[in-house]
C-alpha cells in the first residue's frame, strides 16, 4: 500500500507488516541531505535503504578506491570504454556538486552515517552500475554508442550553466537520465534499462529489506516507479543478467573483415598486382591515418602513436583484438601511471585538461578514441577499395 506523507518528497508504504518510509532526494542539494538525516534521527528504523550498489558505496566510502586500479586488466577484459563512461558520469555529478558547495551524493552520505548512529542496519538497494551499463552498452549499436560517448564528453562544458533552479528540476529526474535526456529521446531503450529496470531493482530490494520500520533514501526521479511497481512481482536476478549479444553485431564484426579480405584477394586475381597493391595501399592508409589521429586526440606518447598507426590494417581484420587495445597497452608502458594519477582521478576528472593530464584517465581516452579513429578509417577503406576494383 502506497500512502502521501505531508512532506511532497517523502512518501509511506506498507506490505507484509513492514513500513516503509521512503524518501525522494535530489543527488546534490543540501537540503535532501538534512531531509534524509532528521527522519532518520527522528524514526530510529531498523533498516535504512539507500540508493547504492557496492561500487558506488566503497567510491563514497573509500576514497583510496582508485589505488587499487589495475589498468592493463582493464584494456584486456575490454572495459576501457565501461570505465571511462562511468568517470565522465562521475564528472558531471561532482562538477555540479562542488558548484553548488556540496558534496557528491550527500544525502547518501547522510543515510549512512545517520543509520550507524541511531543503530539501523544499511541496506544497498540499487543495481550494480557496471551491470546496468552493461546492458545498456549491449542494447546500443557502435554508432549509438559514439553519441553517447559524445553526450557525455559535452556534458562536462555544460555544467556552468546549470543553477540552482535547475537542481529542482534534477528532483524529479535520475542523474542519469538528466545527462542522457536527449540521447534517451531517440532510444527509448535506454531509459527502460537506465530508469525503468533500476525502477523495478529498487522496489524489490526496498521490500525485500530486513526489519518492520525501513527508511529507504532514493532518487526523486525514482519514487513514481516505485510506487508503480509497488504491488508487482519482480525477479531482481533476471535483471542483473547480460542479454546476450545481437547477432548482426557478431556478422558486421566478422563479415567486413571477410568482406574486405577477399576483395583484395580478388582484385589480385581480376585486375593484377596492381589493382591489389592499390587496395592494399588504400586499406593500409587509410587506417594508419585515422587510428594515428584517434590515438594523436588523446594525446598519447609517440611510441602509442606510431604502435596505433602499425597495428590498425592488422586488427581491423582481426576481430579478436583493437587498435586501441594495443595502444593502450603501449601507452600504460610508455607512461607508466603513478600513485599520485591513482590518487588523483577524483579530483582530474573535474576539469577537460584533469582527463587528459591524468595517465590513468589518458590510457582509457587513447584505447576509446583510437578504437574509434580505426573504425572510421575501415568505413573510409571500404569505398575506396571498391572503386579500385
């Protein structure tokens, strides 16, 4: 049962004998945090719900968390692009957070720290952030995935216009959906797994809590769902399970390097070692000249450059293995990162110059932006092959 309380942003629900107090904040205002400290202080619950998965409890909790970094596991398990994104979300929200002078998720903070004051056990109610980004990246076309990427890059110069009239706006929106608005509106896709499905997540977790009197501290943008779904069965394990690949994805990733291969072969069969030495020529150019420039963007070491360009007409026939992730490699040894980039992520991603003067944050851009600059130089190849033969 779903019940209004008096003030707009709190809201009483009931099932199976427990009561649910449940709280809508706004990500960076003060205010939710004082909100979110006095009702728990004032209700002493059993159970104090907040809107946090593991990773992003220890990235509130410990803030040595980047230490402990592996960076060349990251270019090998192909998460590169995963943890870059989740940095430049990270960014937007601490940017608006330190214009504003509070601090990134407080209200959070305040729940945690309010909970182990009055004696109330926490309980972590959202899905992990990798997993939901996850499925977002294997609903998304590579293109979608750019804009995306884009998206979030541009967001970083938007965030001193944003003031604090916006953040009322921010209230009844996820931080999340806030940032994608406008890439949202042309995938629908990606508010059902961004909004609805964590939605779904958060209500079973709320319900499922230990204790008869919980208070669960969420988004604003999230209470209508969780009250939608209040009375609904809801299975949180098939919401945490990667769908699997679509399929053309696996014919484009392996038919253009097919495709590409045998026409060569077959202008050397049709119109002599000249035509094949041409589109040869122009397959080679082509992607040494934009992988060069992907990997030049992201401003890595020479040696990176130089690798990127010589192994770019070798991977994109190879659909095991990315130029970025051989220049990645390459970067992480030709600038190996120190403590102090491990140390320092939290506060370089706060600024365009921080990503690309860190060189844990700089791997990731080379791997990201070479990958791209190789797969504009395949679809530039392709043409230019055809016409040669």
């Amino acid at each position: 049962m779903v019940q209004e309380y008096n003030n707009e942003m709190i809201h009483r629900l009931t099932t199976g004998g427990k009561e649910i107090t449940l709280i809508g904040t706004a990500h960076v205002s003060r205010e939710s945090a004082e909100l979110v400290t006095s009702v728990i202080e004032e209700q002493r619950p059993d159970t104090v719900c907040v809107e946090l998965c593991e990773s992003r409890h220890q990235a509130i909790r410990q803030k040595e968390r980047w230490q402990n970094t592996n960076i060349v596991k990251v270019i090998k398990e192909k998460k590169a692009f995963l943890l870059l994104s989740n940095l430049l979300l990270a960014s937007f929200q601490k940017r608006i957070a330190r214009k504003l002078d509070v601090v990134p998720g407080q209200e959070m903070i305040a729940a945690l720290d309010s909970a182990e004051e009055v004696g109330a056990t926490t309980h972590l109610a959202d899905r992990d952030i990798r997993v939901t980004l996850s499925r977002t990246w294997r609903k998304m076309s590579f293109w979608d995935k750019m804009k995306l990427f884009f998206q979030l890059l541009m967001s970083m110069g938007s965030v001193d216009e944003i003031s604090e009239e916006d953040v009322e706006k921010m209230k009844q929106e996820d931080v999340l959906e806030t940032l994608l608005s406008e890439v949202g509106q042309q995938m629908p896709t990606l508010r059902d797994i961004l909004i609805d499905e964590r939605d779904k997540y958060l209500t079973e977790k709320i319900r499922s809590a230990p204790g008869e009197r919980i208070v669960a501290v969420v988004g604003a943008g999230h209470v209508p769902g969780i009250k939608r779904y209040w009375e609904t069965p809801i299975d949180t394990a098939a919401l945490e399970i990667l769908p699997p690949k679509q399929k053309y994805v696996g014919v484009i990733k392996w038919g253009i390097p097919i495709l590409i291969a045998a026409l060569i072969i077959a202008g050397f069969y049709s119109g002599g070692v000249q035509t094949g030495t041409e589109m040869v020529s122009w397959w080679i150019l082509a992607n040494c000249v934009f992988a060069g420039l992907g990997a030049l963007v992201a401003m890595a070491h020479p040696f990176t450059i130089i690798s990127s360009m010589a192994a770019a007409p070798l991977t994109s026939l190879n659909p095991m293995i990315a130029a970025g992730w051989v220049a990645g490699l390459v970067e992480a040894m030709s600038r190996k990162p120190q403590v102090k980039d491990l140390e320092g992520i939290g506060e370089d991603i706060l600024s365009v110059r921080g990503f690309w003067k860190n060189k844990v944050i700089r791997i990731l851009l080379v791997v990201v932006f070479t990958n791209i600059g190789s797969s504009i130089g395949t679809f530039v190849a392709l043409p230019m092959i055809l016409k040669a033969f």
